[in-house]
C-alpha cells in the first residue's frame, strides 16, 4: 500500500510539473516573448525557470508537440512552428474510434466547415492559392488511372481552398477532419469507378471555376454539390458497389450518358 500511495503521490507531481510547464510556455507566447518560428530555451533552463525536473520539461514539451503548439527538430531544438497553424488529428482519430463516427456525420461536418471556407475563398484567394487549386485539379485529372494519386491530389484541393479562406482557425480545423478522411478513404479508393473519379474531378473543377471568378454563391454550391455527391461514393465504396445509386445523383446528372475521359493538362 505504501508504495502505491508513493507512486500515486509521483504520478500527481509529475502530471502538475506538466502543467506548469505547458502554463509556462502558453505565458512565453503570450507575453509576445515567443514567436511563429522563435526557439525555445534549452531544457535545463526551462526547468530552472518552471523550478521542474528536465524529465518533467520533456514530458510538458512532448504534450504541447501532440496539440501542435512546438515542433523539435534534432540537434537544434524545440521551436514554435512557423506558417499556418496546424491541429492534429490523432485525438479526433481516437474520438472516431471511439464513438464510431459515422460517414455521413463526418460529410455532414466538412459541408459545415468547407461550404463556408469555399464562399470566403471566392472572395480572398490570392492569385497564388488560385494557381495552387489551379494545379490540384489538373492533377485530379492527370491522376484518372491512380485513385490512390487521385485522392492525395483531392485533399490538397480541399486544403488549398481552406486556406484560401483567410481564416486561420476554420483552415486548422479543416486540416483536422482531411487527416481522418484520408485515413478512412485510402482504404477503399481503389474502388472507385472510373465514372465516379471524373465526376469528382469535375466538380472539384466546377468549385475552383467559381473561386476564380470571385463568385461566392456559386462557390458553395459547387462545394455542398461535390460534398455531397463525394459522401454517396465512398459509402459506395465501402459497401463495394459498382455503381453509383441513382438517388445519389441530381436527376439530369444520373440520367446523363457516360462520356468517354479526356485528358487534361489544366483547368479552364
């Protein structure tokens, strides 16, 4: 029992050493004393200035590395990323695993999130982004034959979109729920149709086209059509099917006749 209760009594001060120390860099950052790209102090004197063991400050800098905060880089040291801010995504993968998310709730939330980062997109894209979403949607194209290539170059879209926005917090968070859809998708989008592939690939081009044209009503249209079109062909994919369900599908595009696939060099 002694040694339990010693052991409890450790586990309390170590778990409260933490604390302090991920208190102690939320302050640095605060104070304006940490920036986007700044170095943190060496361990020992994170743990001279928190009054913690050098264990206790790895333990703190390792929690603060799983919710993005710092990034350590070997033989250099422990820095605040630099760029957009990043969220990751193994506790929302935990949260799924958990409580079993469904597909249509995980659509359900990217059509919250990205209908509305496609409307800021129409308005605040810089040529730049445009060029980037320009590229990812000629890649989807390129990548007819390679649903695996097909699906790194869809979720690049749906991130350049994102941050196209302009708002830092909805792109982090849009970041977050791609890391679980790629985690789920790569393991069956090589069941996707070919039919499936080129309607994808020209939706994604229908939401690029109203983003360049600086049209905000048409852009989440385009993206609430793709996403929901998007969610009907990996529960297709997953139950195995070959064939898209017709309710799936507006009823002139269900009732539209196959066209042979083009190749294409980019958007226009």
């Amino acid at each position: 029992m002694p040694t339990d209760a010693a052991g409890e009594r450790t586990s309390k001060v170590f778990e409260g050493g933490t604390e302090h120390v991920v208190a102690h860099v939320r302050s640095l950052i605060e104070s304006g004393s940490l920036k986007l790209g700044g170095r943190l102090p060496a361990e020992r004197e994170l743990a001279q200035q928190i009054g913690v063991s050098r264990p206790t400050v790895r333990a703190g800098l390792r929690a603060l590395a799983a919710m993005g905060v710092v990034q350590s880089r070997h033989g250099s040291g422990t820095y605040i990323p630099g760029g957009p801010p990043t969220l990751g995504s193994e506790p929302l993968s935990f949260l799924a695993a958990l409580h079993g998310f469904t597909t249509e709730e995980m659509f359900e939330a990217r059509r919250i999130l990205e209908v509305g980062a496609a409307d800021l997109a129409a308005e605040r894209a810089t040529h730049e982004q445009i060029a980037t979403m320009a590229d990812e949607v000629a890649g989807l194209f390129a990548s007819m034959n390679d649903p695996q290539g097909f699906l790194v170059h869809d979720i690049k879209f749906h991130r350049a979109v994102a941050a196209a926005s302009g708002n830092p917090i909805v792109a982090s968070l849009v970041e977050m729920v791609s890391a679980l859809y790629y985690e789920r998708r790569r393991e069956t989008a090589t069941r996707a149709t070919d039919r499936n592939l080129r309607d994808a690939a020209e939706m994604h081009q229908c939401v690029y086209r109203a983003i360049r044209a600086r049209d905000s009503k048409a852009a989440r249209k385009a993206m609430n059509e793709h996403l929901v079109h998007s969610g009907a062909f990996q529960a297709e994919e997953v139950a195995g099917k070959a064939q898209v369900p017709a309710k799936a599908l507006e009823p002139e595009r269900a009732a539209r006749p196959a066209r042979r696939r083009v190749r294409r060099r980019r958007p226009v």
